[in-house]
C-alpha cells in the first residue's frame, strides 16, 4: 500500500481593466460567459435489508473521510476543509467480499468471508496538492462502511490522486489496494530481482565464514545490487542503483531491529553504503563501546562506486553515531540516528 504524496494548484486571476475598457464594455452589454454546472450530488441509493439508513451510512462514512484529510494533511499546500467535500458516489453492497472504488484503480477485497458494506467518494475540490505534480490533478476520497457495525467498522478508506497531465496516480490510505501502485511494485520488483548468480565479496560483522556475507548480483533491471545475505537466505534488502549519482552522502545508513512484545528494542543492525575513499568505520552505540569494522568494495565487474559493510552494534541507547575513515586514519564522514520507536500495536481482528 500509499500510499503516499505530491501536486495540483488551481488558481485564477482577472486582469484589471482600464476606465474606458468598463464603459465600452457596459454600452455594448456582452452576454455572460456561461459556466459549467457543477456535478449533482448522486441520489443516497435505497438498500433492501439493510441495518442503516443510507443517511446513517453516510454521516458514518463522512467521519472517516474527515480523518482521512487530517492524516493526509501533508499532501495538501492548503488544508481543505470538510466543506470542500462533494460526493461523487453512493452505493449499496450486500454481502460482497470484493470492492472496486469509482476511480478504476482502488480495491478492497477481504479473505475472511463477505460484509454487507455502503461505499461512498467524495471529489475535493479546489485541491492544492503538494508537491509532485506541475498543475492539475483529481483528488478524491473513498470510503467502505460496514452495514450496521455496532463500532461503525471502516472496510478501508484512501486518499487517491490521479495527476491530470500525466496520468499517473498515487493512493493511500487503509484497506485500499491501487492497482497501479501494485504494478508499480510488481515492475520495480522484477527490475531488482537477480539475472545471475551473485557474487561474494564480504562478511558480516568482518567475521569470515559466520554463515552471513555481503553479495552482489547483476539484476533484471540491467545494473547491479548489494545485499547481506545468510545461510538460511534472510538479511538486508536489496541497495540497487542504476547509477551513482552525485548528491549521494559520504556515509549512509539503513538501520533495523526487533521488538519483543512487550516493546523492547532488541539488536540493531546496520547496512552501510559508503564513498569509496571510506575503508572502515567506527560505530558508537550511545553506551561507552567503539566497535570498529571494516568495508568491503563490489566486484570489478558491478561497476559500483561505493564500499558496503553489514554490521550489528547490539543493543542501543537512545542513538548511534557511525564515523567513516580513509586508508590513512583520518576521519572523513559522520552519520548517526535516534533509536527507533517500538513499532505501533496490530490493529484488532477484523469481525
């Protein structure tokens, strides 16, 4: 899922016209420019068997389409309002397991048997949206209700933007899949995934035959990636680059860890991708240690400009600092980052 993020502004202007512009315009008196009516609002549909009115439906469903604007609050340059909602769609589902939202790409299908649901959209109007898009773009909210849920249970909901010009579309939201985002996925997936065998070149934590390394592979997409891998196939994900691009740091970091259930930060690992005048680095995890590892470079053949290492630190206190050195010892790049946060509780089972 969008998720998500990204941009339309809709603005107009008048251009001020002169004294004898007015006049002429007056005595020649021109017919009004007709204007498009807006969209009518679709009819609530009636719903045989039904728990809730389509009225009780819809003051549910505009709730979660409420909150959908305040947690996608950062795609717009200007916050809309609830006002700025027009509804575009109004259904009534019996019994379905399947549910495809008015814009063609969103859906919600459920594994678990069938809901009787009412499916509602809304059009934001005058949608300003942040920051991907040059000028036009649709903007529209879905929401799916569960028929006379005692919680009032919300199916799925999503914020979906369709970019005029291109057309292009990102979606996000909860219970909601987008078909192009999926495909989006799917095609980045197989652009990434290996077209040979992989190439050793590295060890886990520098200690040779642990059972964890470092590899390279060519991938389907046409360049090479860098992963960590073990001997049971789990490990870092894929760092793939088409090409190295210029405004890359000198040091970057991917962190990971678990939590126990009871939220408690377990060992944290850390996949490094380094310049390649960076030979060792230097971990500090907040508690006194300096744990000193070394970086390994890809293959000949990878043709990849930078220096890896997969390392854990252990436990951590509240953040790490990573420092990068050159073949003579000096220091030349600095990372670091704040303890991560327990991850958030699973939502409660569906009923």
């Amino acid at each position: 899922m969008v998720g998500v993020g990204d941009a339309a502004a809709i603005a107009s202007s008048a251009n001020g016209n002169t004294s004898e512009q007015v006049a002429a315009e007056v005595t020649s008196a021109p017919a009004a420019t007709a204007r498009p009516s807006p969209a009518p609002t679709p009819t609530l549909p009636a719903a045989p068997g039904a728990k809730w009115t389509a009225a009780e439906a819809l003051a549910r469903a505009e709730v979660e389409a409420n909150v959908v604007l305040a947690e996608r609050s950062g795609v717009f340059r200007t916050h809309p309002t609830a006002q700025q909602l027009r509804l575009e769609h109004a259904s009534w589902n019996p019994g379905i397991d399947h549910y495809d939202a008015p814009d063609g790409d969103d859906f919600w299908e459920r594994v678990d048997g069938s809901r009787s649901a009412w499916g509602f959209s809304w059009i934001v109007d005058s949608a300003d949206v942040e920051p991907t898009f040059a000028g036009r773009a649709k903007v529209e909210i879905h929401v799916l209700v569960e028929d006379g849920s005692p919680d009032g249970e919300v199916l799925a909901s999503a914020l979906s933007i369709l970019d005029l010009d291109s057309g292009r579309r990102f979606s996000g939201g909860r219970g909601f899949f987008s078909r192009a985002q999926l495909g989006e996925m799917n095609a980045e997936q197989q652009a990434r995934s290996p077209a040979a065998e992989p190439i050793h070149f590295g060890w886990y934590n520098d200690l040779a035959g642990q059972g964890a390394w470092l590899e390279a592979y060519p991938a389907g997409g046409g360049y090479w990636c860098v992963r960590g891998r073990d001997s049971v196939g789990g490990g870092r994900p894929d760092w793939c680059a088409p090409e190295d691009y210029p405004g890359r740091g000198m040091v970057t970091v991917s962190l990971s860890t678990t939590f126990s259930a009871a939220g408690v930060m377990g060992d944290v690992t850390l996949f490094v991708d380094a310049a390649p005048g960076i030979v060792s680095v230097r971990a500090l995890p907040g508690d006194g240690r300096e744990l000193e590892f070394k970086t390994y470079a890809p293959p000949p053949e990878a043709s990849i400009n930078r220096r890896f290492a997969w390392i854990t630190i252990g436990e951590m206190a509240g953040s790490y600092t990573l420092i990068g050195y050159d073949a003579l010892g000096n220091q030349v790049a600095r990372a670091g980052s704040d303890a991560p946060g327990p991850p958030p509780p699973p939502p409660p089972p569906s009923r």
